[in-house]
C-alpha cells in the first residue's frame, strides 16, 4: 500500500514518527520525575495516543511522594513574568505547588492580572524544597520592612532545600537575612544593593551559591527555573522542559542588558527608574543595619 498523504504534503509515517518521538519526551520527563512508564500507560490517551500527563497543581491536592514541596510568594505589584516563567518549569517538574501570601484574597500583578494565593503564611508547609520569591521593583519595595512577610520567608527559609529569587526578589529574601554570606544576583539597577545585607552581588544571569540560587531581571526567570530544574532532577529533565516551551530566545536587538543597550535608552531607563531605585536603596541600608549583629543564618 502507497503511503497516506494529508493535505499539506506530510507523509503519514513522518506523522508516526513525530508521534513516536512526543511519547518517548513524555515518557522521558515521567522517569525524570521519578514516575513509572506503567503509570503513563494507565494515563488517558491524547489523539495521536500520547498519554495525557497531568500537570503539578496547586496545594495539598498536589502531594506525594517525590514531589518537591515550593512555596512561591505572591505579592501586590510584583511582576507576572516573574512567576509565571519560573512556575511554569515547577509544574513540569511534577512540583507540590503552593502559592502563598498573607490571605487567600487575589492580589494583582504589575499587569493587572489577579493571582489567587493557594496557601496562607499560617498554613504554608514548615519544611520545603524550595522557597521562591518573584520580584517587581514597587512591590518589592513595599514589603523591604513588611515584619509579617520577612518572618514567614526567614522562617521558610532556614529550613529549605534551596532558597531562590528572581529579580528583585533578591531583595526580600537580603532583607530577611537570607543573603548574608551568599553570593546573589538581582535585576541590573538594583544588584549593588544586595551587598547592603551582607551578600556579595555578582553579575550573571544565575547565579548558585550552595542552596540559594538566584536570577537576574524578569526573563532570567526562566534561566533560573531550568537551573534549578537541572540541580533537582538532573539535566536530562532540564533540557527536556526547555525543548518542550522551546526556549531558544532570539532577542531582535542586543539591548537586554546596559552593557550592551544603546547609551541614550540606558540613561532614560535609569532615570525613569531613579526614584523607585533610590528607594530600595535606603530600605536595604535599613534592613542590613537592623540584622548586622544578629547571628548568621546557615
């Protein structure tokens, strides 16, 4: 027998093999994740007969064993990208997601978009895999000195597998003395002031130091999620999910950074941005004269 053509040309036993190849990811990220192809193959099947694989999902629904256990704060003003390019690699890595903030009231992104929290500060797990902070600036700088948030986050965080930030939300995890010791990284027009509460800034994209593991500004979100996709479940798992979100960024100007950004567009961001900035400035020199004498956290 001839082989079927479909209308666009494509010959049915390329179609079978592209299949192929999307059950053998599945089944890959499965084994990654520390799950069985068996529990694949009692998985309902998709049209091309791919096992449809159920998402991590939010909260307690979302425990078993294996699954690493994250909190991920949400707060007002912070930046969506933040945690949405971050979370997206938690839940392809089968992760007991807790979305966590003072209330179980929305709160609304820099964008407008509400995000509902999963978990309350007083019912958030005591002991976790991975405590996650997202950044954006004008939220970040409102809970510098917020007590409630930098004790949840220091309590967290003295216990956690890893303790991890994107942004500026290096900032709140070096005002709540997270930082001390450690090197860290943060949102180019704020990286300098993490050496106010006793971490040494470093200007990479990612940055590990033993279990803190950091990312730069709001696209290193997903940089930072892959590495620690990487340092959790191993490379395979990690190149897996980035083929899958087809991460292969093709900016189309090299102007990401103020190393590389025309000179004039440099100027106008930082002073448009010179206030907020100068603000994290003095609450950082606050939070880091507040704990100078305090013990250091492990």
């Amino acid at each position: 027998m001839g082989r079927i053509m479909h209308d666009d040309g494509e010959a049915a036993d390329h179609v079978e093999g592209r299949r192929r190849f999307l059950r053998t990811m599945a089944l890959g990220g499965l084994a990654a994740t520390g799950l069985t192809q068996a529990a694949a193959a009692a998985s309902p099947a998709g049209p091309d007969g791919a096992p449809i694989i159920a998402p991590g999902t939010l909260g307690a629904a979302s425990a078993g064993p294996g699954r690493p256990k994250m909190a991920l704060l949400v707060h007002p003003n912070m930046v969506m990208q933040d945690l949405i390019g971050p979370l997206t690699v938690f839940n392809m890595m089968r992760a007991e997601i807790h979305l966590v903030w003072k209330t179980l009231q929305p709160v609304s992104s820099e964008v407008g978009i509400p995000v509902t929290p999963s978990t309350t500060f007083a019912d958030c797990p005591r002991d976790l895999d991975v405590l996650f902070s997202p950044g954006g600036l004008a939220g970040t700088i409102a809970l510098m000195d917020d007590a409630e948030v930098l004790s949840f986050l220091a309590d967290r965080g003295q216990r956690a597998r890893y303790v991890t930030a994107d942004c500026t939300g290096s900032l709140l995890l070096g005002a709540a003395g997270l930082l001390r010791g450690y090197k860290a990284t943060s949102h180019w027009s704020v990286r300098d002031h993490l050496a106010l509460m006793g971490a040494t800034p470093v200007h990479e994209r990612v940055v590990q130091d033993r279990n803190r593991i950091t990312g730069g500004g709001v696209t290193a979100g997903i940089d930072f999620g892959l590495t620690l996709c990487a340092v959790m479940q191993g490379q395979a798992a990690a190149e897996s999910a980035q083929l899958i979100i087809e991460y292969a960024p093709a900016p189309p100007f090299n102007a990401g950074t103020p190393e590389t950004a025309p000179k004039a567009i440099v100027d106008r961001a930082v002073a448009a941005r010179a206030v907020p900035v100068e603000q994290a400035r003095q609450k950082a020199i606050k939070a880091g004269a507040g704990f100078a004498a305090a013990p250091r956290r492990g």
